[in-house]
C-alpha cells in the first residue's frame, strides 16, 4: 500500500548545489555574493526580539514601498514572498496551470520542476548552438517563462527581443514571466515594459545582489491585475511568508542603493578579469551578464569539478549531455578569484 500520493511520487525535485559542512571551501556553486549584506540591515532587525511575538504584515508594505522607490513603480504592482523560488511557484500556479508553457532547454532547472507539480504542459525550447535563447522557436506558443540573463549561461537577452515576446503573448492572451535574479549584474531590465504591457511579470531576488541569501526575500513586479492573481494563491498557502526580520532586512538592503552598486561594480570587475584571463588562455568561456561564469572544461567537466573540490574550491557540474561540458562558477572576492582562475587554467590546459 502507498501512502504517497500519486503526485509525490511521481515528483523529481530540484536539486540544489553542494552546501558543505565539514570543511571550508571557497564556495562558487550556488551563485551567493561574496560580500556581507548593507550594514544597515543589522541596524533594522536590531531590538525586534520583542516584536516576534506578532505575526509580521502579510503585505509587506514597507518593503514593497522600497522597492517600488527604488524600480520606479506603484507599491501595488509589487508582490512579496520566501525568496524568489516561492514567487516563481505562485506566479507557475497563478499563470500556467492547465496550460501549455514553453521554456528554454537550458535554463533555471526548478521550471519543469514546477510544471510537474502544478499540471503544466511544458515544451523546451532548445537555445541555439551559441546558447542563445531561440526567440522564434519560443514564440511558437505561450505562455512563456525564462531567466534573463539566462542561468546557467550567463548570456542576456536584448530587450527588444523581451519586448517582442511580450507583445507575442499579450496578443495571444497570456503572461510572460522573465525571472531577473541576475538583472542587478546586466546592462538592461524589462522593467520599462511594464509601463506598456500588463501581461508582463518581473520576479527578482534579494540572494545575489543584495546578499541576503540566508533571509529567503523574493519579489514580482507587474500589473495590479497580476499581482492580485499572486495573492490569491499565496493566501490560499500562506498569508505571513515573509517574517519580520526578513521584512526589515530587505527594507534596508533595498533603500541602501549605494551599496548595493558598490558591491555589484566588485563583482562585475572580478567577472571582467577572470573571463578576460580565460580567453587569453585559450579557454572556451561564454560572456556573461551574471554574477558568474559558464566556463569550458573539457569533453567531460566533471574531472575538473573533483579536482577543484579537492583543492578546496566548489563550482557547479551538470550532467545533461549538452551540459557535462562546462563548470558554472559564481564569482568570489577579487582575492578568491585569482586563486580560482589560476586552478581552472592549470587543470584545463594541463598546465
């Protein structure tokens, strides 16, 4: 006898990178930012010990204000949840139940995750050769989901290419979901559209560029009409998925916007540097617009992913076939960066 539903046991998971406890590494697997987060986040969550008693505002008011400041949109355009993974989930349930989604093959690997569990058809869409994303081949169809910048190729869409899609799925009646959890690192964003399309949703993330991983804060941007959709499913879950702390926390980090830009300019010149060291040494490397690199390592990485792990520093492996090619490696400090570019010099070129 099962005691499982049908549903659980047919569910492949998302499998999420190596979170190691046993030894330190330089961790560039799972895309964190290697910088602390704002100060002035510890100054919001200090003294709210007392406060934890109280259930926290299920609107998150104060911190969809702060980021409709600082996007330039209405506060009612803004929707919060536990980190963007949760926003995405909403926004699959909200959108794409019942319906036919076209994704890219290559992409943010929870979408088919998703689909399976909220009954969504999904079709992926292969990138090109280049790992571009195949615009064409994703207007085939709609709705449409995709990360831009893309993960885990670190390559960015032109916006008139988001725009075209956008136009594609409002004449065809449905939603474009573009996740931008790497936008803070790009030349562009899709928030323009938003002025022009109300079929378009925006979800973001205060992981990478804000560095607050650990709290678990994502948010959507889009029309009233969309965002009153990503209520009903959140209130029919979980009306608190925001805790207090987590509230104050991003309030802070999303007013900060000098840090914020400071941060990011470390990374981008970090990102800068390894790829233009890869190149020079012959290293196959896809130009990104991410807080990470998509980087070739032989007919089978996987080798140099041990190698690397053994020497203390962490990257990503995929082992799809048109994947098992290539490391993904989140950039670090300026410091960690060096070492890191150095070892994947030596153990790809066998130096």
């Amino acid at each position: 006898m099962a005691y499982e539903s049908d549903l659980a046991l047919r569910l492949v998971p998302y499998t999420a990178g190596e979170q190691p406890k046993d030894r330190q590494f330089i961790k560039l697997n799972t895309n964190e930012n290697p910088y602390p987060p704002s100060p002035k986040v510890a100054e919001a969550i200090e003294g709210l010990c007392d406060s934890l008693r109280l259930y926290p505002d299920m609107e998150a008011t104060q911190l969809r204000e702060a980021i409709a400041q600082v996007n330039g949109v209405e506060p009612e355009m803004v929707f919060c949840g536990n980190g963007s993974d949760e926003v995405l989930a909403f926004a699959f349930a909200a959108f794409f139940a019942g319906k036919r989604l076209l994704t890219p093959d290559v992409t943010y690997s929870f979408y088919p995750v998703y689909a399976n569990l909220f009954g969504v058809e999904h079709e992926a869409v292969p990138l090109k050769a280049d790992f571009t994303v195949d615009v064409e081949g994703m207007m085939q169809g709609c709705p449409m989901a995709l990360a831009n910048p893309n993960a885990p190729t670190g390559i960015e869409l032109p916006q008139s290419e988001i725009r075209r899609m956008a136009q594609h799925a409002r004449d065809n009646g449905a939603v474009l979901l573009v996740d931008e959890a790497y936008a803070a690192f790009a030349q562009e964003t899709a928030v323009p559209l938003l002025k022009e399309f109300d079929n378009v949703l925006i979800v973001r993330t205060f992981s990478k560029s804000h560095a607050l991983a650990g709290m678990r804060v994502g948010y959507a941007m889009g029309s009233q009409r969309l965002i009153d959709a990503l209520r009903r499913i959140r209130d029919s879950f979980n009306s608190y998925p925001l805790d207090r702390l987590a509230q104050a926390a991003a309030t802070a980090s999303m007013l900060d916007v000098d840090y914020t830009a400071k941060t990011v300019a470390l990374v981008v010149a970090a990102r800068d540097r390894a790829f233009a060291r890869l190149q020079e040494s012959g290293i196959e490397v896809l130009k990104s617009a991410t807080n990470f690199l998509f980087v070739k390592a032989g007919e089978d990485a996987a080798p140099v992913q041990k190698a690397l792990r053994e020497e203390g520093i962490l990257v990503r492996h995929f082992g799809s076939p048109r994947l098992k090619s290539w490391l993904r490696v989140t950039i670090g400090t300026t410091e960690d960066m060096e070492k890191v570019t150095d070892a994947l010099i030596r153990h790809i070129k066998g130096e």
